[in-house]
C-alpha cells in the first residue's frame, strides 16, 4: 500500500522509509514514509490492519510536534487505509491538521 502512494506522488527522490521523527525526552515517532512534495513534507502512514488506538496514539505525537514547532512548515499527512468507517474517524481524529486520507481501493 505504501508503494501505492510512492507511485501516485510520481515516485519522489527524496521519499524514505521507517523515518524517525523525535524530540529527545519529549516525543518520538516513527512515520512509515516522509518526502518533500512541493517544498512540503509529507509524512505518510498506511493504516493495513492497525487498531485506531494505535493510530490515535501516532496522531496524538504528531500534533505534540506541531505544538512543539518541530516543523518549518507543518507537514501534510498522507493515511492509506483500508475501509470507509476508517477514513472517517483519521478524518476526525487529524481535524484541523492538513491531511489527505486515501482508499487502499482507489489505487486498485
């Protein structure tokens, strides 16, 4: 599913896999991928088979970050998942963030 959003974004050269984003002692959390797409880090997860608490515990460290001003600019979020009812509640749960949530079906 990953590859899918690789693809889609027209494979960029600065993509990376399993990044680590941290602030010592404070927050740390590993994003499935991250590139720059039009000056802009888009940091990207793909929602397979994780449970929402895991993915509410992931947003949750991301806005401590944006809270902190680890980023220049604040990041777009990319989510991959795999049905409707979960697209809505990342939607929900990422609401005043800029995120883009996708289908795994769309891309298929």
């Amino acid at each position: 599913m990953r590859n899918d959003i690789y693809i889609a974004y027209g494979c960029p050269p600065t993509w990376k896999n399993e990044v680590k984003l941290e602030v010592k002692g404070v927050v740390s959390v590993v994003a499935d991928a991250l590139f720059v797409h039009e000056g802009r880090y888009h940091i990207v997860e793909v929602d397979h088979q994780q449970k929402m608490s895991v993915n509410k515990a992931k947003i949750g460290k991301y806005r401590k970050m944006l809270e902190l001003g680890v980023f220049k600019t604040p990041p777009v979020f990319v989510w991959m998942t795999t049905t409707e009812y979960k697209m809505k509640q990342l939607l929900e749960l990422c609401d005043g963030m800029d995120v883009r949530v996708f289908l795994a079906s769309q891309f298929h």
